[in-house]
C-alpha cells in the first residue's frame, strides 16, 4: 500500500493524493510503533490525548505546554536528535513559520482525506484550531456591552478599567496589531469617524497604531494570563466596571465559577480577533504513523471536541461548535478579526518594533 510504504519510510511531509490514502492502513502501521507525546498550550490535549488512546488501542500522551516552552523545546529535541514531543499544536504561527518550519525541526502534514474540506489558507502549514480572543464585559453590572466601539476604550471613563494579558508577555497580542495594521487599519480609522465624527488626526504610521498608542497610555491592567483579565471583568461579587480582552474559553468559568462574562457582540470594527494553532510533526520522531493519525484525528469533531467546547474552531469546514457552547462566538464569527497565515513572516519581522511602541507607550 502506498500511503504505508510512505509513512512507515518516516515521510511525515509527504504528499498523498486522497485516493491512495488508506487509514486503516496508517492505524495499523501506528499500533507498531512507540507511544507518542503531543505537546498544547491548553490543558484540553491531556483529555484528547487519552481518547485518541482509547479509540485506536495505543498510547499517548497530551502534555500542556506555553507556546514559547513548546518552540525552545522542539528545537532543542531536534538539535538533539532526542525527540519527546512528537506532535505540537503550535499557537505561534510567526515563530512555526520562521524558525521550526524552514530549519526542518518538524513539518506539516495534511491529511489527504480532509484536503477537500479545509480552506487552502489553513492547509501549508496545516492550522488544526483558530482561537479567539474576545472583548467582555460583566453582565451582572450592564444589561448590555457597555462600549460600542473600541476607541471609547482609549476614552478617560476607562482609564485604568481594560483588563488583558501584557502584550511584552504574550506575542499573540503584538501580533494582533501588526495584523490589524496590515489587513484591518482602514476599519480602524472609519469606526474612529464613526464615533467621533471627523478624520483621525495624522501623527501615527497607521490608525492601528494610534489606537494602540491610546490604549497604552490610557493605563490597562496588564495580567499575565487571561484568568486574571476575566477575574478582574467577571469575578462573583465584583463591583468595579472592567471591560476585558480574554479567550472564548474563559466563558466556561459562568458555569463553573459563577462567573458573570458577557461577549461585546456588536463592538465596532470587530469584537475580537482570532489566532491560529498549526499542527506539527516533529522531524525524527520514531512514531511518524502515529503522529499521522493523531493529527488525522484532532481533524475530525470527535477528535476536537474537547477544545470546540471552549468556542475554538476547527479548520475543517464539516466540524461545527456545540450549540451549547458558553461564549457564543459561533453565532458571530462574521465579526471577529481573522489571522492571516500567509503574512505571519511580516508579524514575526515586525515584534521588536511593536514591543517598543507598546513598551514607550504604556502607562500604569
């Protein structure tokens, strides 16, 4: 069989037509070899890990790791020639793209089977989940969002009440703005015109950057994970008026914490913003068929739905949310922000001049 033959040579980048993949195939060549570790930054892969075991009669391991670990440790593996994750669900689409990817520490693999129903800008390399990074607000204090528009955020009233993760902490966040920069500034400066009623004034490089700018030096509380931007939103009993930026999955907290996290769904220009996790195989792994049929299988529902129930969306277009997902994001997807893949390299070119701006910027 040739899809066999392949993967069994350790050809976890090779290309296969559809009609010469054979998955039972890859189950079989799978079961023959060692148990794997697959490396998140959420802590759902532990979960996924152990029903990818359960479902094919072989060993895995989810392991939570932070995106910036997750390079270092990949590299390093490779350099080594000592593989222990074998698979990685990367975050950090600009450093993937810049470093693991050309240097040849891992590769991507699309599934031929699901080439037909993944978007091309989500298959080189393969984007497995978009995450999505969204504007709350505490619906025990307002019937509603109370901001329509995020240039009110840089306004005096919220001074010192925008609660998100530092952006010198999380590169997700630098890169956001050099996306909004790249592909969003014109909608940018027309909600500036929207809500003010004239041009915004000329100074910046870009309407992305003097919202930037703005919100720096308007003194946000800068947490170090979203926990704290949605405690300081959310938390039962909180009385202060905080507007927030945190992940969808933090709405999940409203059930299990008493949480109270609303989704700002008619914020202008987007009520959030989403970033990609690409899915990795690392180069020398001695398990590259069952790399393989992990990766087949987190692109699938079943394999995902640990991490849908936290509002992150699978690339494959016949995966949908649950209906009863906390957050919402599903209903409003039109208005988030996408990530652009295909000018990662720019954000990863553009950190350092974005980290000053925000660093010469910020006021506590």
């Amino acid at each position: 069989m040739l899809l066999s033959v392949a993967v069994l040579a350790g050809t976890a980048g090779a290309s296969m037509a559809a009609d010469a993949f054979d998955l039972q195939a890859l189950i079989e060549a799978a079961k023959k070899e060692a148990p794997i570790t697959v490396y998140d930054s959420t802590g759902k892969i532990v979960d996924m890990a152990k029903a990818f075991s359960a479902k094919y009669g072989l060993h895995a391991q989810g392991a939570k790791i932070k995106a910036a670990a997750q390079l270092e440790m990949m590299i390093r593996e490779a350099q080594a020639k000592n593989v222990q994750g074998d698979v990685s669900i990367v975050s950090d689409a600009p450093a993937a793209m810049a470093q693991l990817l050309p240097q040849g520490f891992a590769e991507s693999w699309l599934p031929p089977d699901m080439a037909p129903k993944i978007p091309a800008e989500y298959q080189t390399p393969l984007t497995v989940v978009t995450s999505a990074n969204v504007w709350a607000y505490n619906t025990a204090l307002f019937d509603k969002c109370p901001v329509t528009n995020i240039w009110q955020l840089t306004e005096p009233k919220w001074k010192g009440k925008v609660a998100m993760q530092d952006p010198l902490g999380k590169s997700s966040y630098i890169d956001w703005f050099n996306q909004m920069a790249k592909h969003g500034d014109d909608k940018i400066a027309a909600a500036y015109k929207e809500l003010y009623g004239k041009d915004l004034a000329a100074g910046e490089s870009s309407a992305t950057a003097a919202w930037v700018k703005a919100l720096a030096a308007n003194s946000p509380l800068l947490t170090d994970a979203d926990a704290g931007a949605a405690d300081a939103v959310a938390a039962p009993g909180q009385t202060q008026p905080f507007m927030g930026m945190i992940s969808s999955a933090k709405f999940r907290d409203n059930k299990d914490k008493g949480m109270k996290l609303g989704l700002c769904r008619d914020l202008k220009p987007w009520l959030g913003w989403m970033y990609p996790g690409i899915g990795l195989i690392a180069k020398g792994t001695k398990s590259p068929n069952a790399a393989r049929l992990f990766i087949h299988y987190v692109m699938t529902a079943e394999g995902i739905a640990p991490q849908a129930e936290d509002g992150k969306l699978s690339t494959n277009r016949d995966v949908s949310l649950p209906a009863d997902e906390p957050s919402g994001i599903g209903a409003v997807l039109s208005q988030v922000f996408p990530y652009r893949i295909a000018t990662s390299l720019g954000d990863w070119d553009q950190r350092d001049a974005w980290q000053d701006f925000w660093r010469l910027n910020y006021k506590k």
